[in-house]
C-alpha cells in the first residue's frame, strides 16, 4: 500500500493564487500512464485540498479505490441533491463500510430549495429547460461550489469516450474561476476497463448497473437505456438538444466538459 505524504512544501509558484505559469509548470509534471500515477502527480504538484466529487457511478467507484486504498490525502466528497436513487445511498453506505471511511456529503441550501420548488414545482424539471437548469444548480452547482471552495485540486471520473461532448477532454485542466487544476484520471479508460478494476478489487457498485443505467443521476431524470443508445441517452432523455450536462463541469469564463 502505498503512503503519501501531502505535507510537503508547495512549489513556490503556488504561494498565492495559481497564476498562469504555476498552472503550465504543474499540468507539465501531471503525467502518468495509470491512473493512480496521475493522481499521486497532482498529490504532489498541488498544495492544500484536493476534492474528489464521486457519484458512486462505476468510474467514480473506480477512482475511490485509488484513494482510499492507497490512503491519498485527497477528500472524498459527494453531492446528495435528495432525488438520488435508494440503491445510490445503498452503494454510497457501501463504500464507507469497505474503506472505513465517511465521504462527506454536501446538500442543497434548504432556503434556496425551498424557493425553487414553490417557484418551478416539485418536479418543474421536466417541463422547461430553463427549470431543469435551475434544479440542478440549487441541488448539485452551489453545493459543489461548497465543496470545492478552499480547493487547489479537483478530481472527476469523466471519460473521453462518455460522449461526443467530452471527446475534447484533457488529462488536467484550468479553473481558472475557482483557482485550482482539474484531472480526469480516467480520461483514456473506457467503461470496460473501469467496470474490471472495479471488479477485480470488489469495490462496491450500484446495483442499477445490472439493470441498463449506464449513467445514473438523480432518480427522475435517469432512465435504463436500451442496446445501441449511447451511454448517457438515460440522462434528461426528455431533452434533445445532444449537450445534456447538469452544469457541473461548465464555468462561465473557462467551459470544462463534464
Ligand atoms: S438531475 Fe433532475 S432532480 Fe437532479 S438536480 Fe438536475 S433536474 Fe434536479
């Protein structure tokens, strides 16, 4: 098992905020052919507090066994908007009894929740774009801007081959509206390749996999897809516009894929 030790000193480009040579130098030493090789790379190249978001989805699980079975002094955290599915909670209950770990959790601001329910209804989702966005920036945006805030670092499970929309993914990447690098550590794996290590390690999975959810979100707006669709047809299948992402990955002055 191996032990890292995140206490050492940051380069001294990082001494204030990530400047665009800081960015540049560390994204240069972010490399590796496995997974677990890039996120010991960031570890080291990145002072202060790494975040890992996982929805508990087969490459999330996946990376949550790099950190925790390796002891990576990176948080684990995820985002309960209160719609997710009871096999989710069960998969998330899961982890924590494999690792002996609590993930911590980050919810919607109850004022604000309160206010977009009356407004757009309890399930306004489905009937405007526009309601939908709102949904998924009181129950997953703001809440991951909490998790994120102090943040240097910030991991996702996104692959390249997820869809045509994250094709352009890079290994690492700029936030530059919230200051920190964010690695995909999985970009080059496909759903195979995750769903084996996965298996191999007898990391927990969502039982819903089994039943045709490839991407599983929040419970009203995922669906089981059948043969041949792509695998986040599921996801606001109601939606057609080809781009359905919930907002997370995408910051108004340096859109990130998600
Ligand atoms: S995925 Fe659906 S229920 Fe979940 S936050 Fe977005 S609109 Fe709301």
């Amino acid at each position: 098992m191996l032990e890292r030790d995140s206490s050492q000193e940051p380069p001294s480009e990082w001494a204030g905020s990530l400047t665009p040579s800081a960015a540049e130098a560390a994204i240069a030493r972010i490399t590796g052919a496995t997974p677990l090789e890039r996120l010991i790379a960031l570890r080291e190249v990145v002072p202060g507090k790494i975040v890992f978001t996982t929805s508990f989805g087969i490459e999330d699980q996946a990376i949550s066994h790099f950190i925790l079975a390796n002891r990576l002094k990176i948080e684990v955290a995820t985002l309960d908007t209160g719609r997710l599915f009871p096999e989710t909670y069960e998969t998330w209950a899961r982890t924590e009894e494999k690792y002996g770990v609590r993930i911590r959790s980050f919810h919607p601001d109850p004022g604000a929740l309160s206010a977009m329910i009356h407004d757009a209804g309890v399930n306004g989702f489905y009937y405007s774009k526009e309601a939908r966005l709102g949904c998924c920036h009181v129950r997953k945006v703001e809440p991951l801007n909490r998790a994120l805030a102090g943040a240097r670092g910030w991991v996702t499970g996104l692959r390249a081959d997820q869809s045509a929309n994250r094709a352009s993914l890079e290994l690492v990447s700029v936030d530059a509206e919230r200051g920190l690098l964010k690695l995909n550590p999985l970009i080059d794996w496909t759903r195979d390749a995750a769903l084996a290590h996965a298996q191999a390690h007898q990391v927990p999975l969502n039982w819903l996999h089994g039943e045709g959810f490839l991407s599983i979100g929040c419970a009203p707006c995922t669906r089981a897809i059948a043969p041949g669709e792509s695998e986040r047809a599921g996801r606001w299948w109601w939606e057609d516009d080809g781009k359905k992402e919930c907002g997370l990955h995408h910051r108004r002055s340096a859109p990130v894929e998600s």
